[in-house]
C-alpha cells in the first residue's frame, strides 16, 4: 500500500510530524473480526524498515492504540498506529545558521572600521552580505513551494534585513563624516576626543542599534522555534 501523510512545513527545518494509519473494517462487527496488535520479538507490534523513512527525517516514536465504534449495527473495532517522525536540522545549522551567526556578528563589528576608510570598509561590507545572500540562497533552493512562510523564509528575510541594515549605516555615517573636512589626528589630538568626530558617533549608534537588534531577534527566533 502506498499512504500519504500531511505535513505542514511552516517550523522547516525544525518541523516534526504524527504520521497515522488506520486499520479496520465497517462491513464487519467485532464478534466476527477483532483487530489488536501483536507485539513480536521486537518489543513493538510496528516494525520500520532501515530505508523506509526519508533521508532528512528521524523517527523519534511509534504509538499504537485500538479503537471500537459504537454504531447502530453493531461495534466495530481497528486499530491504529502513529509515527512521530522530526527532521534532522543538522546539516541545516552547519552550513547555514551558524555561519550566519558569525557572519551577523561581524557585520555588526564592521562599525568598529573607521569610517575614514571607506573603501575597505566598504569591500569587508560588500564579502560579507554576499556570503550571507549566497547562503540563504542556496537553503532556500530546496525548500518546496509553499503557500506559507517557514522558519527559514522568516530567518533569511531578517538576515537580509540586517544586511540592508548595516549598508545603510555606513551610507549615513559616511555622509556625516563628509562634513568634517578636516584632519582627525592634528584637530583633535588625544584619542579620547576622537568620540566627538560625529561619523565615529554615527558608527557607535547604528553599532549599537545593530548588535542589540541581532541578539533579540536570535533570542526570539530560537525561543519560538525550539518551543
């Protein structure tokens, strides 16, 4: 027999699913046919062959119960059995959560590069939000047509928010720094005052703004999903 099982994918890559086949008969009462499982040497009455499951998903558990019908010709009984199946988000995390994490956090470091040089920070900016692209580009490619956003749609879209993000930054703190025509290291002196210089003051605020944006959103996003 060939069974189909609705899932809904909305939590991919983290999404788990009650797989669950009915067995018995309506044309007979339970005096003439009785279903009930039947536990063997295995210690369960299901048995799932090795190459049976998909190479993505686990099966966590098998759950097995009867049920009887109580109806006006009589009662019938089946019996039914249900397979949690859960995705192995591994290979998911490896190639792309973590590196994006890494990759986030070193957007949000690239505010520390002074924006007196525009053009390496421009090209550290411009590496790291094609990495992030690249990644999510490819996660995203095998992820079937849906009517519906998943976790990962939800997670690719922030990233490429924070992208957006840190570009702007730097766009506006460039702008600023444009203003101050002058020469840093003989106008200001000490290192301390270098604070007052307002394209490092930008930097500091889109900085801050960034870095405390990326932790909520990761602490939100891992608290939903894993819940």
């Amino acid at each position: 027999m060939t069974l189909a099982c609705p899932m809904s994918l909305s939590k991919f890559p983290f999404d788990e699913h009650n797989c669950s086949i009915s067995i018995g008969s309506y044309g007979h009462t339970v005096d003439r046919i009785d279903y009930s499982w039947v536990v063997y040497k295995s210690k369960t009455p299901v048995i799932v062959a090795d190459n049976a499951l998909h190479a993505g998903m686990n099966l966590v558990n098998v759950f097995t119960h009867e049920t009887t019908a109580h109806l006006n010709t009589g009662e019938y009984k089946s019996i039914v059995g249900t397979l949690l199946l859960q995705r192995n988000p591994y290979s998911y995390k490896v190639s792309l959560f973590v590196p994006n994490i890494l990759l986030g956090v070193l957007l949000g470091l690239s505010f520390l590069v002074s924006h007196r040089a525009p053009h390496a920070r421009m090209l550290l900016l411009a590496v790291l939000v094609s990495l992030v692209i690249g990644q999510n580009y490819l996660a995203l490619r095998n992820v079937p047509i849906l009517p519906y956003r998943t976790c990962l749609d939800c997670w690719s879209y922030s990233m490429a928010a924070f992208c957006v993000l840190a570009v702007i930054g730097f766009a506006i703190s460039t702008s600023v720094a444009q203003f101050k025509d002058c020469d840093m290291e003989e106008k200001l002196g000490s290192p301390r005052k270098m604070w007052k210089d307002p394209g490092t003051k930008t930097d500091l605020i889109f900085g801050s703004l960034y870095l405390v944006s990326f932790i909520i959103f990761q602490i939100a996003f891992w608290a939903m999903t894993l819940a």
